[in-house]
C-alpha cells in the first residue's frame, strides 16, 4: 500500500484491542525513531469476537486505519 508493507495487530476483547493499540503505537514510535523499518506501518484493528471478518473486509479495515494516521 503507497509503498509500505502494513503491520496489523488484531484484538477481539476490549483487554486485546488495548494491548493491539499499544503495539501498534509502539512500533511507529520505534519506526519514526529509526529503530524499524521505514517501509513498514503498524496499525491496531478490531475484530468483533462474534462475526469473522471476510478477506475484503480485513482488507479494508487495514487501509483504512493505515490511512488515517501519517505515514
């Protein structure tokens, strides 16, 4: 996606979507640090526990959260 390889973290409870946030913000902060790689964003995801998201849904939800924060 515009040239980064996008990094999901995934959490279903409200316990596992925090800890994905965390990670996520960890990563980029390791990133803009130079401590990752530059080509690659994190991003935090949630996934309802009970409903399964499709491949075109994941996908979706990835370039949209990717989207929204600057690379």
């Amino acid at each position: 996606m515009n040239g980064y390889v996008v990094v999901a973290f995934i959490g279903a409870t409200p316990a596992e979507v925090a800890q994905a946030q965390r990670l996520a913000k960890n990563w980029e902060a390791q990133r803009h640090l130079m401590l990752k790689p530059q080509s690659m964003k994190a991003v935090a995801i949630r996934q309802s526990p009970t409903v399964a998201l499709t491949q075109a849904e994941l996908r979706s939800d990835l370039v949209s959260a990717a989207l929204a924060e600057p690379p």
